[in-house]
C-alpha cells in the first residue's frame, strides 16, 4: 500500500510548481518559492537518510552539484571576489535544486510521480506562452512577455520533450508538436530551433520508426521550412547564419579566444571573466559597450577555469551520460543533448532563468537510486 503524501510534500510540490510558473512569468516568484522550499527541505529533513540517499546518487547529480563545485573553487583565486559572489548567488539553484528534489523523491516514495506532476505544469505554462507572445508574433511582431529568446525556445524544447512522455493519443501529441514547432521558430533562437528539429526526428523514430518515421521526419522538416519562412526576424537570422554575416558574434569569439590564451590552464576564476575580455575590446565596439560574455558556455568555463576546469565541467556529465545509456533513460539522454549544444553559443548558466531551468529538469529527470530496505536509515 503506498504511503499517503503528507501536507509539508504537498506544501513542497506546489512551491516547486510556482517556481516553474515564475520561470515563464515572473522570476521573482521562482527565487521566492526557491527561497521557501530550501528552507522546507532543510527544516523538515531526515539527515541521516538524506546523506545517505545523496551518497548512492551523486553522481547523477556532478551536472549540478559539481559544476557548482566548480564555480565555487574559482572564488579562491579570482581578482574580482564581488563580481565572483554574484555568479555564486545566481548559480545557487545549481546546488539547492538537486537537494530539494531528492528530498522530495525520499518523502514521496514514488519518485517520478513528482515529475509527471512538474511536466504537466511546464508544457500548460509553454502553451500559455506560445498562445500570448509567439502565435501572435507572425502577425503582429510584438511580445507581451519579457523573455530571452534563448530561453523560450529551450523551455519550447523541453516541452516536447515532456508531451511525449504523457500518456495520451498520438494524434494530440502530433497537436502539440505543430504549435510548439509554430513557437520555436518565433522565437529566432537558431541554435535552440535546430536542437528541436534534431529532437522531433529522434522522438518521431522512438516512437515510430521505419519507413513512417522517415516520412515524418520529411514532414516535420518541410513544416519547419514553411513556418521559417512565414517568419521574417528568423529568416533573416539564418540567411545571415548560412551567409556567415555574423562579424559581432565571430568578433566575440576571436577575442574571448585571445583572453583565454594568456590564462589558459586556471583561467582567471569566478567573476573575473567580463572585465579580463573588456580588456581586449575596443571601446566602440558594441560588445563592449553592451558587456556581451563570451556567447559560449565552453568559452565561459574556460576563461574563467581554464582547460582544467573545461575537463572538470565536461566530466560532470561523462558518468550520468554512461549510466542513462545503460538504463535507456531516453528524455534525460535527449535533455543532456539539448543543453550540451545549447552551451556551444551560449552562456546558458549565466542568468537564474537558465540555471533554474537546467538546474531542475537535469535533476529531475535522472535517474534514482533510493535506498534498500536493509539499508534505509530511520
């Protein structure tokens, strides 16, 4: 018989289901209800059975806790330790998440009900998003919603991903897939909008394959070819991206390049990555005067860490890859994939946004290991 949920979990899942609601809407509500819950888990929590749940699991959580790890260990040798306490502060979720998920998956003994519950909240909050800013963006090109465009077609990504997990007829899912195609493409993120071309062949295959999943794969690629083009912002994005037109963008990267050269083992550590750039940029530049990152995620590790840390930061996801394959976890395989390009051209982990996001779906999503009978610690 399963053991009922008690009101703390209950009170945790629907702070949880906030802070996913203050990812689309309203950030303020996602660090507020983020805030609340760390305080629940460490108030209300078993430490003993705790610990000893973490230790059987970390290491599907090193894409979390370790590259937090990481971004603390830089702090010891930065020259600019304020700038550096504001990266820790808003890489937090990157520690507090995995911790307040797997107390939660202890209390509910049923770990992955507590995802099906935060998916369905995610894809209703991606719908509600899509039906007031990118639907609408075809004609009138205005967005109510204040968002990067990085983002919003990640969290479009994502919620593929999640409806086709739910257990409901193809046909809505085939539903789903179009309008949260329509989205993407309105969002002009090129990287995120080729990730969900990759990712709707993939799971068009797994739940199809053979010669129907060849034809869908035709289709979804002739859909998307139709939508760009019904979408003026993104496809001057892409003749710029095929025309190689980007100068600021290669600019950038040239002279993050330079930087990392002369720091190249250690790098310059936590928070001193923008200044020690500023310093090869010619002040009419206008990545100068916007203070653009490096624009890679990669890039970023390595100013900041160097090749040591880059190895460090791309090792947190060896173990959790090898063992997802092991047990076929085929939406944690297809979110690491996602993520892992998405950092090729952004700084994905520089913004709360990003970092909750990532923070909570790679945590939720791996996989669980709770403790035997004979070993549970009461």
């Amino acid at each position: 018989m399963n053991k009922p949920i008690s009101k703390i979990a209950k009170i945790k899942i629907l702070l949880l289901s906030l802070s996913v609601v203050g990812l689309f809407f309203y950030p303020v509500l996602n660090s507020i209800s983020l805030v609340l819950l760390s305080i629940l888990t460490v108030y209300f929590i078993e430490w003993r059975t705790f610990l000893s749940v973490l230790k059987n699991n970390f290491k599907y959580y090193l894409p979390t806790l370790g590259i937090f790890i990481l971004f603390l260990s830089g702090l010891t040798y930065t020259t600019n330790f304020l700038s550096g306490i504001t990266v820790i502060e808003h890489s937090l979720s990157l520690a507090f998440i995995p911790l307040i998920v797997i107390a939660l998956y202890i209390e509910l003994k049923q770990p992955y009900q507590l995802l099906k519950i935060i998916n369905v909240v995610f894809v209703l909050c991606t719908i509600i998003l899509g039906v007031i800013n990118y639907i609408p963006d075809y004609i009138y090109q205005v967005e109510i919603i204040e968002i990067h465009r990085a983002y919003a077609a990640m969290f479009f990504c994502y919620a593929l991903i999640a409806t086709y997990s739910f257990k409901i007829k193809y046909r809505y899912k085939y539903i789903f897939h179009v309008f949260f195609t329509f989205c993407v493409i309105a969002t002009t993120a090129k990287a995120p909008i080729l990730i969900f071309i990759i990712t709707s062949v993939l799971l068009v295959y797994k739940n199809n394959g053979g010669v129907r999943a060849l034809i869908m794969s035709i289709g979804i690629i002739s859909l998307f070819i139709t939508a760009i083009s019904f979408h003026p912002e993104t496809r001057s994005r892409f003749e710029k991206l095929i025309s190689s037109s980007d100068f600021i963008r290669k600019r950038n990267w040239s002279n993050s390049t330079r930087a990392i050269n002369d720091n190249l083992i250690i790098g310059v550590g936590t928070g001193s990555g923008l200044s020690k750039l500023q310093e090869y940029r010619n002040k009419e530049w206008l990545e100068y005067y916007e203070n653009y990152n490096t624009h890679s995620q990669y890039l970023e590790i390595i100013l900041s860490h160097g090749l040591i840390g880059l190895l460090l930061f791309l090792g947190c996801f060896f173990i959790p890859i090898r063992l997802a394959l092991k047990v076929k976890n085929i939406p944690y395989l297809l979110f690491i994939t996602m993520v892992l390009i998405e950092f090729l051209i952004e700084v994905y982990l520089a913004r709360q946004r990003g970092v909750a996001f990532y923070s909570l779906f790679i945590s939720l999503l791996a996989p669980f290991t709770p403790l035997s009978k004979s070993t549970e610690l009461n």
